[in-house]
C-alpha cells in the first residue's frame, strides 16, 4: 500500500466501529450535505422529477410525473427516450468519445484484456443493432441473451434497447433446462449466445446448452459469439456467427423513440413458489434510477474506475455492470471469470491491474476470500481504492470489519446496498459523502424514497423491533411495474400482506437508531418464531460468526414441540480448526451473550459447505427440508449440489 494513499473515513471519536466520510471524501462527493434527506422528502415526485431532467436526455418530456392507480404505478408518462442513446450516444458527442467505457479482462493470465472506449461501444451497438432488425426483431419483441461476461453482452442489450426490443439475460451458468423455461415464458423470438466460455480454467461449452434451452421454444434464429473457438452445431438457417452477420452491418441505426413506460427488459427471480417470475422493468423509470443510484450511491466520478464482480445474469449486473456506469459516461471493469482463478487473489490483482477506485461485491464472496487468508490481499497494492459496496445479503459483522481493515485498509467507506431485483436499483444505504458507516447496518433510504418498518399488524415499529420492511409510495421510478403476463402475481405476491399501496420487500429490518438507519435481518421465511420470540436467522449467523473459528454459517428453524420451532446452525470452521464439544459450547455461549439463551442453537453441525445458489445465496430451504426429513426438491440449480449429499449424511450421523 502506498504511504500517501488517502483516507476517505474517520473514526467516530464516541462510539467504536462507527465511521464517517473523511473531509476528502466531502470534498470529493457529489453529495455530503445531510439536508438532501429533507429537500427531497418535502416533494418526492417534484424530486424525482427534477432528477430525470438533469439526469437523462429527453427526446420528449413527460406530462405527468407519478401517476398512481394502486397497485400500480408509472413515472414520466408520455416522456420519450431511448436508454441506448443515453448511455452511448450521449457521450460519443463530447471528450468521452474516446474515454474506456469498458476494461474487459479474461480469465486466463495470457490472454491480452480488451478495451473498448464509447466509440467503440457506439459502433459496435449499433451494427448489432441492425443485425437484430435483419433478424427480424421488432420493438417490442423478446431477445434472449444466454452470455458470459464478455463485452458482447453489453452490445447485445444495448442493441436490444436502442431498437426497442426487450431482453431477457439468462445468467450464463444456468442450465439448458432452466434457460428454456424462461424463453418460454419470454416467448423469445432470437438467442443471442456464445460458444462457450471459461470458467476456472475450464472450458464451458454454452452452445451445446443453449441447443437443448432453445428446443420447443419460440426462438427462430441463434447468434452465436465465437469466443473460444469451440467446434459447435450450427444448425442451417437457425444459426448464425456473430462476427459475420456484424462483418457486412450497417454501421448507423436511428436510435428508436420510447415511450418511458415501454418495457425495456425482464429478469428473471425466484419467488416462493418453484417457477421464476419475471420481473418486468420500463424504459424511463429504470433509467433515472439507474443513472442516480450509480452516481450517487458510488459516488461515481469521471476520474473513477468502477468494478461491480456481479454477474450480469443477475439484476445488479445489469445496473452496475451496464447502464448505471454507462448512462454516467464512467470507467468499468468486467471481468470473465472466478474470483479465485488461478489463484485467490485474483480479484486484488485486477483491482492494481486498472487502478480500481469503487469495488462492489457480495458478503458471500467476501467471507470466501477472507478464509484464504489476508496475504492474498497484502500482495497488491490496493491504495486506488476509495469506496467498497455490498450487496445481496445481510453482511456479518467479522466480514465487514474485514472488507473494510484488510481490503479496504481502513480507509474507505463500505456503502452496503440493500435492493432487490424488483427495484431495479439501490434503495437502502449510506451516502458515501454522509454516512455513517456502520458494520451490518445498511442505512438510510435512498433520498425520495420512503421506506418503513410495520409490525405484523401493520404499525410503526419501534426503533430496535424487528418487522417487516414496505416501501412506500411514491415508489422509486425503477421499480418493476408487473410480473411478465402475471399482474395476478404481482399483485398477490407485493401488495397482498398490507394492501395495495404499501410495497411489500419479503425482507425483515429494524430501525437502528433515531437517525433512521436501516438494519436488514434477511427474508422474512428466514425468520423463525422461537418460544414466541421472533428471531432473524441472520441475527444468529452474525452472532455465531464472532466465534474466530467461524468462516460462514447457516442457521434455520426446527420445529420443537414446546417452544415451536428452535435455531439450528450449520456451520463452516476456518482452516486448522475441528468440530469438537467445547467449540459447540463456546459458540452457544456467543448467541447467549449477543442476542440471548433464546436465540442459543439447540444443535450445531459442522459442515464442509453451504449449499448455495449460483449467485452465492445460502439455500436455508434446503437445510430446511434436511432437517425435517422431506424432499429437498430440484437442486441442480445449486452452485454446489453435491453438498448436500454430504449434509444428509453428518445430519444423519448427529442424530444416530
Ligand atoms: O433479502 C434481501 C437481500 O436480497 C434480496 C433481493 O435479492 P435479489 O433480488 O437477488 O437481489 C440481490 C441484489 C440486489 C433482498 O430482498 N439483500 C439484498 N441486498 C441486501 C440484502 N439483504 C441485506 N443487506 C443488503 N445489502
């Protein structure tokens, strides 16, 4: 680490691990008066309104700017845009024309990384553009994107909404089977996919996936990347290269003229029950949202190189690896492949690679790297670094304390995010220019927004009580406004538990202190009612990952016949520590101290590994149904199906 690097934080001087932004960081900060909570909840629609206009370019504006009809809702009705033109064409008409837009970094060392600068981005998108036409894509129409993280990703979605076409990203590490479910239900017309790719150090053959996903579908043409080389079917008049359809292009197309509340893509989640729903995202809402939140969530300044280690299969890398940075005209980093591929510091290299200033990742992988041990980050010198983010799940308090001393060198800020991917963007969190900066607590809401804690019975809860976190209207303009062809669900599953004007998250929070910072205890069906007490799992997972022997942990309900249910912790030790009695006893002894006997495990099990989604989640359903002796259901989505075999079997042993 360099010795003149800055520091964005200081300490709070009263209490420990709290922290606030630095006078650099005031100084550099797009905002750091506190009085932008107040402004904008005196007119939030005003606000926003306000927003879009300094924000994003209009080709028409609007005539009304929140219009309401519960449960559903759009902003900037009657305004026309395009969110392509924003994010590209806008910028190849100043000095950014020839700015890096994206670093593109492959996953093997020898293979030369690729930048491509806005102009780059323009040309390349709008012949892709035109091939989609030629393909016969029409506004309005459904293209798959079935893509690794390379840069023709990025083109393909942004040619899709330069021509007004709706994509849906299938994350590139879904099986052929889960990808045809969502082409079905999209009612796909093209696929965009690649070869194949690689994947620590392997080869993934994604056409040979994409046959199967394709096959009943709707899909009548394939593109095909080439980015390995791979020996693939192509089937005649079906599919077609990318690079030679691109080779004859057209190198303009007239950017098409949206209306704000146009549908610009869907992404699909998982709800509660087994089929994905897809989340139905419109232009000008989303672009506002993403715009700002990029900006101000992450500080994001011209000077900055933004690397987001999402996916972009999933909601965040389509914000924060796509339009947020480039509706910005900003700097980012995408990255091919694993995090600890060849080795653990992989991520730590790139970040002196590119000179990285703002890193955004998940708990999860922190929790990972930091079970590798600090050298692997002491290697590099991270001294570019001036903001770290989270997202996607409550972080523990031992993860952040790391993130923030051994990544983050004690000198810059973690903005941990809460959203979803309902909301298009972030909402909960700190100002990096404000604060304050508090392990596990996420922060306040995002300035125009209005979010609450309601008890079950639909009151404020107090500060400290946990309940259920709603958002409140006027809700963020990036919000999803339906479920794809399933308003029923929409309805049911977001507006059913307190009426149709009250958003409800399906998370558990409460309200930190009088400041009105957020804490987030996880999913409420990760909540468990013990003896009457209404525990979050993540509150016990946090306690128990104090214990220095802990890397990660899972805990989750067992029905008990006199308290009701009762926590189960399954848990994950660093190196060079082993199961044994006493660590059982010490770890029960940390709930006791930290939450108190009613919180206590009433069994520990030691595990090797979580079973956990592709995108990193624990799978507490799965632990769930182990526990309980029912079917586990489908897990080839898992990162880590063979997992839970083995947790089958140390459940087993534990009670024989
Ligand atoms: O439970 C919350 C958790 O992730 C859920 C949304 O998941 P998904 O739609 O996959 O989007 C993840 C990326 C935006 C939320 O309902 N979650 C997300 N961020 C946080 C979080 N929980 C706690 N803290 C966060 N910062």
């Amino acid at each position: 680490m360099s010795k003149d690097a800055i520091r964005w934080v200081v300490k709070d001087s009263s209490k420990p691990n709290v922290f606030w932004p630095s006078e650099e960081m005031k100084k550099k900060a797009w905002v750091s008066d506190e009085k932008i909570y107040e402004e904008a909840a005196k007119d939030p629609v005003a606000w926003w309104a306000k927003l879009a206009e300094d924000g994003i370019e209009w080709f028409k504006k609007w005539t009304e700017t929140f219009v309401h009809e519960p449960p559903f809702y759009k902003w900037f009705v009657g305004g026309k845009l395009n969110i392509c033109y924003n994010a590209v064409d806008r910028h190849v008409k100043t000095w950014r024309r020839n700015k890096a837009a994206i670093l593109w970094e492959p996953e093997p060392l020898n293979e030369p990384h690729r930048v491509l600068t806005y102009y780059d981005l323009y040309r390349e998108v709008n012949k892709f553009a035109n091939v989609l036409k030629r393909l016969g894509v029409k506004k309005g129409d459904r293209v798959g994107i079935y893509l690794p993280m390379i840069p023709e990703v990025i083109i393909a979605m942004l040619a899709c909404a330069r021509i007004g076409a709706v994509h849906s990203v299938v994350f590139s590490a879904f099986s052929g089977q889960a990808l045809k479910d969502r082409l079905l239900d999209a009612e796909a017309k093209v696929l965009v996919t690649a070869d194949g790719y690689y994947r620590r150090g392997s080869i993934i053959n994604l056409k040979s996936n994409a046959d199967i996903g394709v096959e009943g579908t709707t899909v009548e043409k394939i593109v095909v990347v080439k980015r390995l080389g791979l020996n693939v079917n192509m089937v005649e008049g079906r599919d077609y290269w990318w690079h030679e359809l691109m080779k004859d292009a057209e190198p303009y197309c007239e950017p098409e003229v949206l209306d704000s509340e146009d549908m610009h893509f869907i992404l699909y989640t998982s709800g509660t029950t087994g089929k994905p729903k897809g989340i139905e995202h419109h232009v000008g809402g989303y672009a506002v949202q993403a715009y700002w939140t990029a900006r101000l969530t992450f500080d994001l300044h011209d000077d900055d190189v933004f690397f987001c280690t999402a996916d972009i299969g999933w909601i965040t890398g389509h914000t924060y690896n796509c339009y947020g940075p480039l509706l910005n005209g900003a700097t980012f980093v995408l990255y091919e492949g694993a995090p600890d591929y060849p080795a653990p510091d992989r991520w730590w290299q790139i970040v002196e690679k590119y000179g990285v200033t703002i890193f955004y990742t998940a708990p999860t992988a922190i929790r990972m790297l930091m079970k590798y041990g600090d050298e692997w980050v002491k290697k590099h010198d991270l001294s570019t670094l001036r903001l770290l983010g989270s997202v996607g799940e409550p972080i523990n308090e031992e993860a952040w304390l790391w993130y923030f001393n051994v990544v983050g060198g004690g000198r810059c800020p973690i903005i941990d995010t809460w959203w979803q991917t309902e909301t298009g963007g972030t909402l909960i969190h700190s100002l990096p220019g404000i604060g304050p900066f508090i392990p596990t607590v996420a922060g306040r809401p995002f300035p125009g927004t209005k979010f609450a804690v309601l008890t079950e019975d639909g009151k404020q809860a107090s500060i400290g009580e946990v309940g259920y976190l709603v958002h409140l209207p006027p809700f963020a303009p990036g919000m999803l406004r339906t479920v794809y062809k399933d308003p029923e669900r929409f309805k049911q599953q977001y507006f059913g538990v307190y009426g149709d004007t009250i958003y409800y998250t399906g998370d558990g929070a409460y309200i930190h202190d009088a400041m009105g910072n957020i804490r987030i205890t996880g999913r409420v069906d990760d909540v468990m009612k013990v003896a009457g007490h209404r525990i979050a799992n993540a509150e016990v997972e946090n306690a128990i990952a104090q214990h220095t022997a802990v890397v990660e942990c899972a805990v989750v309900p067992m029905p008990h016949d006199i308290k009701g249910e009762v926590p189960v912790a399954f848990v994950v030790l660093k190196p060079g520590y082993e199961p044994s009695n006493d660590l059982e006893t010490e770890i029960k002894r940390i709930v006791d101290k930290l939450i108190g006997p009613i919180a206590r495990p009433e069994k520990i099990f030691f595990v090797e590994d979580l079973p956990k989604t592709r995108s990193g989640k624990i799978m507490r359903r799965i632990l769930r149904a182990l526990l309980r002796n029912e079917p586990v259901g489908d897990v080839t989505t898992l990162m880590n199906p063979e997992s839970v075999h083995r947790l089958k079997e140390i459940i087993w042993l534990k009670r024989s």
